[in-house]
C-alpha cells in the first residue's frame, strides 16, 4: 500500500484508527471455544467484521499468537488472510519489533512479507542500518522503527543525549534513519504517552507516518496526539488495543468493540476537519 | 541451569563453545530431503550428535525458523526437546532478540520458557527495563541482553556518547541493566568484532558471562576475545555458527561439522590454560 493511497483511506472513512489484535487466549469471550477449534481466528473475525468501516489498520501482536505455537501462527496466517481477502483497503502491521544482522533481517522480511500478507512490520533499531534495510528492499511494504516508545522503560536509554550533537537518541534514530528509507516506506512508533513531544517530532520527520500506541489503556489523549503530530496527509495511526477487542466478554463482544471503536472513529473524524 | 553448572561444563568439555543453528533451508544438503519429511529438523539432530561433546550451547536463531511457517516452528521445538532429552547439560539460547512493554513480554516469555525449553532468550535494549524483567521472574532462566553487536550497524547508535556521563549507549545498557538482573540471570552479547573494548567491558561487567558473536565468518579473533574477555569462571561463550554447521554440504556434513568444531574446542582448551 502506498503513502498515498493509505491517506486515501483515512479520509474516505474519517478515522486513522488502527485496531490491535492483542488477542489473548486467556481474555476472549469463552463461548468462543466451544464454537471453533481456532476461538483466536474466530474472535478476530468477529472484531474484524465489526470494525473494519471504522479503521485504516489492524496491528496483531506476534507475542500473542507465538505464545501459543503451531495453533498461535495458524491463527494469524489465517487472520491476515481473512482481512487481506475481505478488505484489501486494510493495512496490515506486525507488531513483532524484530532487529537483527542483515543475513537475518532478511529472513524475518521473507517471514512477514513474502510469506505472510503483512504490509508493515515494527522493527527496533539498537542494531543499526543493515538490521533495517532488509526490509525495505520490498515494494510496497514499510519498515515501522521504534522511536520513542510507550512504556514506562522509554526513559531507560531513549532519551539519552548525545555528548557532540545535545539531542535525546529517539531524535538520533529518527534523524539517522531517514538515510536509509523514506516517507514512503518507513514510519515511527512515538508513544502518545508522550504527546506533548509530537511537535518537536515533527520537526524532524513532517512527512513520515508515525504509529502512536498508548491511547485509552495506557492513558495518552487522542486530541493532544492530533494536535501535535497531525500532518497534510493526516501522517497519524493511533493505536488501540485492549479498549476495543476486550469492550465485553459477553457474546456480544463484537459488538460492543464496535461502539467502543465507533466513539473513536467520531472523535478522529472531528479531529480530522479541526486539523485538517 | 546456574552459573555455577555452566562453569562446570566449561571445566569438563574444556570448551566455551556455542554452536549456533542458523539452519537455513536453502543451504542444508540436498540428500537430507529425501531422507525425511523434517529436513532442517534432520540437520540439526546430525548436527548436534557430532558436536554435542565439544560444545557447551546451542543457539537457534529463530528467524530461520520463522520464516518456514509452521513447519519451522515444529522443526524447532523437535530441535530444542531433543537437546534437552538427549543432552540434558547443553545450555539452549533462543536467539529471538525480542524487546517489548511489559505484558507482551511476559507473553514471550511464556513462548520461550514456559511452552519451549530454552534456558535463555537474547533481548533487546531499547526498551528499557519492564521489556526486560518478564523474562527474569522464570527461575533458572537467562537474558542474554544485547549490548555491542557484532555487524556494521553497530556503529549507527550503540557508540552514541551519553552527554552528562560520557559513556557509550552499550556502556550505560551494560551498567543500567545491572539494577534488573545480575551475573546469575543475565548475560550480554559482546561481538568479536569488537574484540580491543572486551577489557573496557569487563570492567563494567566483572562477573557476568558474554555470548561472543563474530568469530569465524565475520572474523573476529579468538585469542583476542579470550585475552580481554574471560575471567575467572571462563565468563565466555562464543559462537559459531556457518563456519562449523555448512562446513560441508555432501552426505558427511555431519562429521565436517564435528571437524570443524574440534578445532575451535582445542583452540579454547589452549585458552583455558593459558588464561584460566
């Protein structure tokens, strides 16, 4: 998917919401697994069908399907399938955050890119340049890199300021970064924990993408994000898990997930005309 | 497994050697397809049988594996199940370098230590330390921290001077780290690559063992990494990974493998005395 066509999206459905599918076997509703041998595809499907009108982006959580072996990654390919097949306007990221030498960068890119429908795969950048190329050699497909995270070890080395230049390392990252990709296919994690950082952010990368987790559990304000990091092309995925796909365990949890996205989508669609 | 045994095993092999499983579909002998229906699975029972008495680990680098599917998840757990059936004293890494907030990476941890036998699982830094401590509340199990990689990369962040104390980026995970864990839980990975700043390491990190990647085919020096870098429980294991396991690719891969190996277990012998 492009830069482009990706905007397109999230004007014509008024929402840059991307929901994550942190689908965990010890949360979904429990008449689940009396209904499938596969309750994890089966809840997916169901928040799927209930929400895509009102997002750009499905995010599922590798951690939660690898917990669970063999059945776990059957229950992904067949996620990933289920909403390239019935809604190819969805962009799909792994959030795996994956980083490693080039030979095995390259693996982990056939893993998700040439195997796996994703369009977008979470990568760390401790290891440099040739951990983040690999994936960038594919057209079409982008490279999220962790910038400044959500979580409270954020501030254990990211903010770590450079003796010769003075600027905090998620600044280093993102500024160092852009010599290897581009707006088109590389967008930054920045925590909305940390929204009132997203205009300096902006200053370094206006026209990337940025992919902001934290909003609703972990307590970061989706106007406060819009305000700071909203761009031209909007330039925003926000992030929501655990408020949406866990709204109910009761079988009308699709349900309820989707007036839990809907009250997401409005507030974006408002944002979306205040800053657009 | 604790320290204490590792240094036993050490002692007794006279071998600091990890034997990494970099088992790569494509590069695995021909024969080994018609041999079985589990071809990597096959390579890796061959492989560990010729070597097993002359290394002390093994280290899976599950993008290999990842990017079979299911199947490589399979080949993997049969891998790791049968070192630890059959070879009960080999310490087992899940090269992974994972990295996440807190409830994922409990989630991983679950993967890895719960679900599959490692004793330890490579982590990144970047995220500071709650994606860190979910992997330390397993008792008897390892982080191996990355803290200096062994490729070009490298240089792109983790040599990025701390303003207010001078140090490095891998320096200040090397000493922050140490208020997470400590030398009978963590390790760290040191490339050999970088084998001149090992001494500067230990200084830091006294006690703690180091996974040494680089040695062999990306050419760091052995006799280097063992002058800087071991202490007095030997505080070393380097790995070897395409150099010994694609040492032949004809019907006796195995016993080139093992050839191969010999060789750098009477390098470290030598080692070990002179050092020890």
């Amino acid at each position: 998917m492009t830069r482009q066509e990706l905007f397109s999206n999230i004007c014509r459905k008024r929402s840059f919401l991307c929901v994550g599918l942190d689908s965990d076997i010890n949360k979904i509703p429990e008449h689940l697994f009396d209904l499938s041998d596969d309750p994890i595809f089966e809840f997916n499907r169901a928040i799927i069908d209930a929400t895509a009108d009102l997002c750009v982006a499905y995010k599922p959580n590798l951690a939660f399907y690898e917990s669970l072996g063999t059945a776990g990654l059957d229950a992904l390919e067949r996620t990933v399938d289920y909403i390239a097949a019935n809604y190819p306007d969805q962009f799909i990221i792994a959030d795996a955050k994956r980083g490693d030498i080039g030979n095995t960068a390259s693996m982990y890119a056939r893993s998700f890119f040439g195997n796996m429908n994703f369009d977008a795969l979470t990568v760390a950048p401790y290891m440099g340049e040739d951990s983040v190329t690999p994936f960038l050699a594919y057209e079409g497909k982008w490279v999220v890199l962790l910038a400044l995270t959500s979580n409270s070890g954020a501030f254990d080395f990211q903010f770590t300021k450079d003796e010769s230049t003075g600027e905090p390392l998620f600044e280093k990252v993102l500024r160092t970064s852009q010599q290897w990709g581009n707006a088109d296919n590389m967008m930054y994690v920045v925590g909305a924990t940390k929204a009132e950082m997203l205009a300096d952010i902006r200053r370094i990368v206006p026209e990337h993408f940025l992919l902001v987790p934290g909003v609703g559990a972990q307590g970061g304000s989706l106007q406060q994000v819009a305000k700071n990091g909203m761009n031209a092309q909007c330039g925003l995925l926000v992030n929501s898990s655990r408020q949406i796909i866990y709204a109910s365990s009761a079988p009308d949890f699709a349900q309820a997930a989707r007036t839990e996205a809907m009250k997401v989508q409005r507030e974006m669609e408002e944002l979306l005309i205040i800053n657009g």
